[in-house]
C-alpha cells in the first residue's frame, strides 16, 4: 500500500504558523522525517481562505523539493491553488481533489490532462456526503465516465470514499469498508483514504486508526494519506500487508520489526 504522509499541512497548527513565518527548515525536518519513515508520496496543503494560498503553495513544493524526490500529492479545494502547485512539480503527482460536482470536474480534469498526474476523486456530488457503500459506488461510476470524456482512464483516479466518524455514525465503518469493495470490484480501479476522522471524538485515536487501517486494506485500499512517523499505524500497516500476502516472504514486515521492534 502507497503511504501518502499527511505531516505537512496548514490545518496543523505547528504548519500553519511555520508557513506564516516562512520557516523553511521545520518545513524541511517535517519533510524528512515523513521520507525517513517510508512515505510513498507526501500530500501538501497550504491552507484555506488566505490571500496568499497560491504564493504558499509554490513555496511549500519548492522547499520541500529542495530536500527530496519523492512525488507531492497537490491538496487543495482551489483548482488555481493546485495549479500553481503543478506548475512547480519535479514528479509525476496527484491532484487531491476532485469529486462528482460538475464544477469541479470541469475545473480540474484539464489539470490532469496537461500535467499528466494521477488524481484522488472524493465520492461525493452536489447533494453532498452519501451515507451507502452504494451511493458512493454509484458516485464513482459517474466519475469514471466524466474521465473517460477527457480521455483519463481509470487507472488513474484513486477514489476516496470518505471515512466519517463512527462515534456519532455507527454504521459508517462498515458502509466506507463495503464501498472500497465495490469499487475494486471494478477492473483497473484504485482507491485512497484519509483515516483519522474515524476515530473522531473518541479515546485512544490511534488504536482505531490501526486497526481501521488493517481492515480497510483487506476491503482493497492501495493508498492511505497517514502520518507516517505513527508508529502504532506503521505496524499495523506491516502487519496487514504481510498477512493479506502483500509482502513477499514477508520481508517488509521483518524489517519494520528489526527497526521499531514492537512488542
Ligand atoms: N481525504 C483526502 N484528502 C485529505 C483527507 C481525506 N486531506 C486532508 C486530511 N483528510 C488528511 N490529512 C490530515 C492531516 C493532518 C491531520 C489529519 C489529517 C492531523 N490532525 C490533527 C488533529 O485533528 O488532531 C491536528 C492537530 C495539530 O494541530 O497538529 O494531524 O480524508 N483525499
């Protein structure tokens, strides 16, 4: 599974200040201790309603270039925010997000084409979050076929079907879980998630993150946007891939013992 480290982002409230202060190294140390600890690509965000978004966004994927290759997930609701991310990309990268709302697939389907990246697809629409694994198969259906209108396959939409937190939803677990199903049911498809709003208002976060981890990897998830230096999520990721056989001879599971030895 394809570890996107979620570290560097202005909703964090160490991030938002570094990025108001224009504090490259604690930028650059966030970037690598993601790298350091095996993240796959790193998603970036500058932030929300600033006037500043798109100047913030240039800067975060210069700097964090400065110090590695490893590919950025361009992370913004503004589609001049995300281009001006591109713009600056070294690495094939991946647009997050689109969804089925018809401005935004017009928007940023264009994007996707001219710099040639791999983009994240929310399954939602204009009528908002859907509650179903269904409706959410069925948003990711229409999706599929606005791409095909812009001659982007499959292959390179990962859909997100949208984790929401089970303490006021119970049921949404098993409705994200069935959903991811679905839509692996679909040859060539592939998805992502964020995990952390499972486990929202809730004791011990972590261990619900893990373990959702491990089941929603058995359901097909290729991706996880994650903090990769969590160390109780890395095992659990470790684990998962060695038991589902994702790991031959299990040997990144060894590894990660040898490094993290947990008990
Ligand atoms: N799907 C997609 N993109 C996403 C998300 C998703 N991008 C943003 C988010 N969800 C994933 N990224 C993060 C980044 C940081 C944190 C959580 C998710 C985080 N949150 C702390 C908290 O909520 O407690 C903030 C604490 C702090 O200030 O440091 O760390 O689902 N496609």
């Amino acid at each position: 599974m394809l570890i996107i480290g979620e570290r560097i982002n202005a909703t964090r409230k160490a991030i938002g200040e570094a990025i108001e202060k224009k504090d490259i190294k604690f930028i650059q140390q966030e970037t690598l201790n993601q790298v350091h600890a095996g993240a796959d690509f790193l998603d970036i965000n500058c932030g929300m309603n600033v006037k500043d978004e798109t100047v913030n966004m240039e800067w975060l994927v210069d700097i964090v270039q400065e110090v590695t290759d490893v590919p950025l997930v361009i992370d913004s609701p503004s589609s001049e925010v995300i281009e001006c991310g591109l713009k600056k990309c070294n690495n094939k990268a991946i647009i997050n997000s689109i969804t089925g709302e018809k401005n935004r697939i017009e928007q940023i389907l264009p994007l996707v084409k001219k710099y040639n990246t791999d983009v994240i697809a929310l399954t939602m629409d204009d009528k908002g979050m859907p509650q179903t694994a269904q409706e959410r198969f069925d948003i990711a259906k229409i999706i599929i076929e606005a791409a095909k209108g812009y001659d982007i396959s499959s292959e390179r939409i990962y859909f997100d079907a949208l984790v929401r937190p089970i303490s006021t939803e119970p049921n949404q677990a098993k409705e994200f879980l069935e959903a991811i199903r679905l839509i692996k049911s679909i040859p060539g498809s592939k998805t992502a998630c964020g995990l952390s709003n499972i486990s929202f208002g809730l004791p011990n976060r972590k261990l619900l993150n893990a373990v959702f981890l491990s089941m929603a990897l058995f359901a097909g998830l290729d991706a996880a946007i994650i903090d990769p230096t969590d160390k109780q999520m890395i095992s659990s990721l470790r684990a998962s891939e060695a038991l589902l056989s994702q790991d031959e001879y299990c040997l990144n599971y060894i590894k990660a013992f040898r490094e993290t030895k947990p008990h």
